[in-house]
C-alpha cells in the first residue's frame, strides 16, 4: 500500500459530540510539522511534537505526554510522530468529549458563564502563563467569542471544533469582520485556504484547560 495512504489515516477518531475530523493528510501533517520545526533541523522537542499531535486532531494532552515518554527520547522525527500516531489509532483511545472539557472550563468558571476578563487573568498572568493576551485574543477571535462572558458548554464545543475542522484564513477574518469591527491589518493576506496553523493556535490553550 503506498505510504501516503497511510499516513492519509493518521488523524484521531472524533471527539464524543464534536466534528468529524479534517485536515490530516500526508500533506497536512507534514506542513504542521514544518511549522512546528522553527530550528529546522527535521526534529521536535517533547512540548512541540504534543502540539503536533493536537495538530493530527488528538486533544488528550495527559495522555499525548505520556505516549511520548514511553519513547524515552527528547526529540522526534516526523515518521516518529506517524508511529506514535499509529500506535494511539490501534489503541483504540477515545478523544476527549465536550462533556470532559466543560468540566475543565467549569473549574475556571464560578457558574455556567466564564467571564473573559477572568479567563485572560487565569491564563496570562503568572510565572505559567500559557500565552499572551494578545494569543488568547486571536485564539478567541478563531472561536468567534466576542462577549464579555461566554457559556462554558458552548466554548467548549467550539474549541474541540477548531481543533478538528480549523477555519480557514479567510473564514476566520469573514467570521470576526462580521461579529466585529477588524483592524485593517487582521484581514491583509487572507487566502480562502485551511491552514494547520488554525489548528495549532489552540494547542497551548487545550494544554492549559487539561492540565
């Protein structure tokens, strides 16, 4: 059987109540992978090749640490990543369902509503600040959260969502132009085609809510 098509069954099963999964193909991977190896020298750290496993559509970062650590290695090759991939696909592991991320969010949440001004403080403050304001802005815009609070069960859906079926650049720009006024520069350079990148920007945040 041609590699390719192999690798084209890499992504993870759909979580319990999100989206089928796209965006895992040979080449989809590889251009994660490639975004992911800023020092290009063909090699992940630990921490990166988890976001590239969140890229392939697995959202259990616990689980993603652990597999990466049976390896007993500090650094992983793409075809590295493709066998640890096949191994959690014959495992027949479930992904993580919008009911386990909810309950995640709730521990952040004094009721059904997290407020984002809250959400900004827990995640960007602190010597283990998952991301900058200006990250988690971003992130939000891609989810199409613009109010002051947002329904836990809902952003749950929508963050398990992106990561299965990420918007597209200019969707993303289409989605926060109607919902709000854009800067100029938000909406340059947005070319209707998906991007793994979409993906990605939710890793740190996935991280951070199921830790």
């Amino acid at each position: 059987m041609d590699p390719r098509r192999k690798l084209d069954r890499l992504g993870a099963p759909k979580p319990k109540d999100g989206e089928e999964m796209t965006m895992t193909s040979q080449k989809d991977l590889e251009a994660a992978f490639g975004m992911l190896d800023e020092d290009r020298d063909g090699k992940l750290t630990k921490s990166e090749a988890i976001n590239f496993l969140i890229c392939a559509g697995w959202c259990l970062p616990e689980e993603l640490d652990s597999e990466l650590s049976d390896v007993q290695r500090s650094h992983f090759s793409f075809q590295e990543l493709c066998e640890v991939l096949r191994r959690l696909s014959s495992s027949k592991t479930e992904n993580l369902s919008v009911a386990q991320l909810t309950t995640s969010l709730l521990y952040l949440a004094d009721n059904e509503s997290l407020g984002l001004e809250h959400l900004n403080e827990v995640v960007c403050t602190g010597e283990k600040a998952a991301m900058s304001p200006e990250e988690l802005e971003n992130v939000l815009d891609t989810l199409g959260v613009f109010d002051e609070s947002v329904d836990c069960p809902e952003l749950a859906k929508r963050i398990l969502d992106a990561v299965c079926n990420p918007p597209t650049k200019a969707g993303a720009a289409k989605s926060a132009k109607s919902a709000k006024p854009a800067k100029p520069k938000q909406l340059e350079n947005t070319a209707a085609q998906p991007s793994s990148r979409s993906r990605d920007s939710h890793s740190d945040f996935l991280r951070f809510l199921t830790a």
